[in-house]
C-alpha cells in the first residue's frame, strides 16, 4: 500500500503546474477510480476539510495517505508529492538562471501561466461534477465562480454567501 502511494503520489508530483489544486481531477480519478482508496464523497470531504485548514494545499494528499495508510501513508504520500517536484524546480531554476535572456526561455515561461491556469480551472469543474448535484447547488458553484472572477472582494464573501444559501434551503426543505 506505501508503495502504491508513493508511486501515484511521487509520478502526479512532476506534473503538478500550479500545485495540487491543479491537480485535483487527477488525483480524484487516482485516489476514486484506480486505486478505490475512496468514494467521491469521502474525497469531497477530505478535500474540503483541506481547503478549510490552514497552511499549504499539500495537506489534501497528507489526508489522503493519512486516511490509506496511518501516519506511515500520510509521511509517504506528502515526501512523495513534494520531494520530485522540489527537485525538478531546484535543477529547472539553475538550467533557466544560464539561459535567463534567452527567447526560448521567455517563451516557455509565458507559456506556464495560461497552462497553470487551465488546469486550475480544470480542477474546479472537476470537483463541481463530483459534488454539484441539483440546479441549485451547481447555481451557488457558478455565482461563486462568477463573483470571483468579477469582484476584487475576498472569496470568503462567496464561501459565506454558499453556506448561508444552503443552510437556508436546508430549512426550507
């Protein structure tokens, strides 16, 4: 089982641009779909209790391999999301820091924003298939998209709005 982890965790590692949230599709059809470490709704907890804690968006695969494996699975999983990808910056940054005035090397950074982007955006449409089930709930995930992307206010406003819509339609219902 640690050596399940660490394989899935140490190979999603070296393809996670813009961080575990980017990686979030991937990582469900893992954890979900390959493995059957989990059902979708106990990973659309474990990722909302991560969301909700502070510190770094790591913690989601530290709770995964925490619920597979105990504290050895949790040490694994987060040493095996880290540590490649640490490494693969560290050596990437030394080779672009030799060639920081090239053109290929301007060209390729560019490129990163709209990739991280898109796979960011990914993550969320992902989690939405997985959590959203009704018109209303999909109505919240869509106006709080929406109120993000056009506001400047914190999305905790959004986050609160979603949660007092839906404790309202939990009394209501």
């Amino acid at each position: 089982m640690l050596a399940e982890l660490a394989h899935t965790f140490a190979a999603l590692s070296l393809v996670s641009i813009g961080g575990v949230n980017a990686l979030l599709p991937e990582i469900r059809r893992q954890v979900v779909d390959v493995h059957g470490w989990m059902t979708d709704a106990v990973f659309a907890n474990t990722f909302a209790i991560a969301s909700a804690a502070p510190g770094p968006n790591v913690i989601l695969v530290s709770l995964i391999g925490w619920q597979v494996a105990g504290w050895a699975g949790l040490v694994v999983a987060t040493l095996a999301i880290m540590v490649p990808s640490c490494a693969l910056a560290f050596f990437a940054a030394r080779l672009l820091s030799r060639w920081s005035g090239s053109t290929a090397v301007a060209v390729v950074k560019g490129a990163w924003v709209p990739l991280g982007l898109g796979l960011v955006l990914a993550s969320g449409v992902s989690m939405m298939r997985t959590v959203d089930r009704d018109a209303f709930t999909v109505a919240i995930s869509l106006a709080t998209a929406a109120f993000v992307v056009a506001s400047r206010r914190n999305p905790l406003w959004a986050l609160a709005a979603g949660t007092c819509a839906n404790i309202v339609a939990l009394h209501m219902s």
